[in-house]
C-alpha cells in the first residue's frame, strides 16, 4: 500500500520596517508555532488577496500599525514538515507608530548588524542573510 502525503503550499508575507536606520524584528510568542523564535511580521495570502494587501492586514493586525509598502525582495522557500512555504519580504516603512502587541511576545528595533544575534525562525534566516548583504 502506497500511502501520499499531500503538503500544502502557503503564500506569507513579511514586512521588513526600517526606521531611522534600525530594522523591527519580531518574537513569536509562546502561543504560536515556533514559539519565541524571531521573524520579520507578517501573514498568509488570503484567497484573492494581493501582496501588498495582505502584508498591511497583517501587519495592522499582529501590531496595530499601518506601513507603506516599498519594495518586494526576493522569496525564501521552505518545508516545515508537509507545509511547503514561500516567505516573501518587503522593505516597509511606518505610517502609524504606536506598536501594540497583538500577537509577538516582544518586538525589538535593531541596527543590521545587530541582527544574526537573534534566533530566527528557519524561514527567516535567509531572508535576514540577504538583507545583511544588501542593505549594511
């Protein structure tokens, strides 16, 4: 007997917000999956949603700010057991300022070179690699 596991393939949104130099980085908290790991914010594509969309919904929902949407970077692909993900980032910056936390345990402004000293989330690390090397 040939058993097939189907693995589901969701489309996430993370917003990368600068702000004077510094970039926000996000703690999972213990409720989620991955708790306490560090992520750059954001969510799932919902159904019909564009990119942009979608990242400021997330984003006013875990952290009750809105942010203006800059520019797409390149995605990160990855498999969390049979959840094939494609993490897309976006450089933002902030419309509103005062962060409340919805959904993180905490949040933290870091200088780039400040950011490998968190752990990320796997899908992240990439992600942070590539901002390192492009935006010091």
């Amino acid at each position: 007997m040939i058993i097939i596991t189907q693995s589901v393939h969701i489309k996430v949104t993370c917003a990368i917000i600068e702000k004077e130099g510094k970039v926000l980085c996000a703690q999972r908290s213990e409720k989620m999956n991955l708790p306490l790991k560090w992520e750059f914010p954001g969510g799932k594509v919902e159904g019909g949603e564009d990119l942009a969309t979608c990242l400021k919904r997330e984003i006013k929902e875990e952290l009750g700010v809105e942010i203006d949407v800059l520019k797409r970077l390149p995605s990160n692909f990855h498999i969390y057991s049979n959840l094939k993900l494609e993490l897309i980032p976006f450089r933002c910056s902030l419309q509103t300022f005062e962060i409340d936390l919805l959904e993180h345990a905490k949040v933290l402004w870091l200088p780039v070179e400040k950011l490998k000293d968190l752990d990320w989330a796997e899908a992240d690390v990439p992600i942070v690699d590539y901002y390192i090397q492009n935006y010091k």
